[in-house]
C-alpha cells in the first residue's frame, strides 16, 4: 500500500470513535447493524457547532471531555 494513502486510512480511526448505532442512527436510519460491516460507522472524537450539538442530544460523548485513565 502506498505510505501517503496508509497515513490518510490510520488518520480516520484516530480522528473518529466507533459509534455502537445508537448516537448515529438518531441522525440516519440504518436498516440493520453489523459491527463489522459497519467499521465505517464513526463520529468525531470532539463535538463541536450543529453536528456536535446534534451527536450529542442523540447520546455521543466527546472523549475530549472523558476523564483521563492512566495505566500504571
């Protein structure tokens, strides 16, 4: 796989948090889900402005506002 299109494919699961269905399908149906079909199914790790707004009343969190867990 070429390097610039490797680093491009790693920056989304680093930018996104895997959505279980319930936050995303408030916002678009789906018909089923399949965890693993759906590896795409991600919202942003921060919210912000009306998606953030809207990801949120639906139940996403923003894991800028998760409490930090260090591992000893």
């Amino acid at each position: 796989m070429d390097p610039q299109i490797k680093a491009l494919d790693d920056r989304f699961p680093a930018a996104t948090v895997f959505d279980d269905g319930v936050s995303l399908s408030q916002i678009h149906r789906i018909s089923g889900f399949d965890r693993i079909d759906m590896w795409w199914w991600r919202h942003p790790r921060l919210l912000f402005d009306d998606l953030g707004r809207s990801l949120r009343l639906a139940g996403a969190t923003d894991w800028s506002s998760r409490p930090t867990v260090a591992i000893a």
